[in-house]
C-alpha cells in the first residue's frame, strides 16, 4: 500500500525540480531562487560554497552553464 504522505512528499519534490530545471532552461533566475531555502548553501566543488544569491550571480553570468544558449532537460 501507498503511504499518502510520501506520495505527497514525493510530488512536492518533483515539483520543485521541475520549477529548478525550467528557470535554469529558461534562464529565470528568480524561479532558480526559489527553489532554494533562503539559508541554503551551494558548493560545486570542496573550495568554494556560495549562498543563493552568489550562486544565482554565477549561474547567470554563465559560469554555471558553460556558456549554453539554451540549455534543455
């Protein structure tokens, strides 16, 4: 049997993914943002951890995105 509440969790991650993916596609970076918890911490590699506001500037001046035009998932 299908727990109500895990299937309730699962559908508000997937809706937070999609949310992730279309404003990075999009290249909405106020739709990126608000996927984060405002205390989160972002970090691509071990030197470095940014907050959602330094990891949103990176992104958008394509450091992230490796100069893609129109990245798709």
């Amino acid at each position: 049997m299908v727990n109500v509440i895990d299937t309730s969790a699962q559908a508000a991650i997937q809706e937070v993914l999609l949310r992730y993916f279309r404003g990075i596609d999009q290249k909405d970076f106020a739709l990126v943002g608000s996927t984060f918890h405002e205390d989160a911490r972002f970090s691509m590699n071990y030197d470095h951890t940014w907050n959602v506001a330094e990891f949103l500037e990176f992104v958008a001046s394509n450091g992230a995105l490796g100069g893609c035009k129109a990245p798709m998932h």
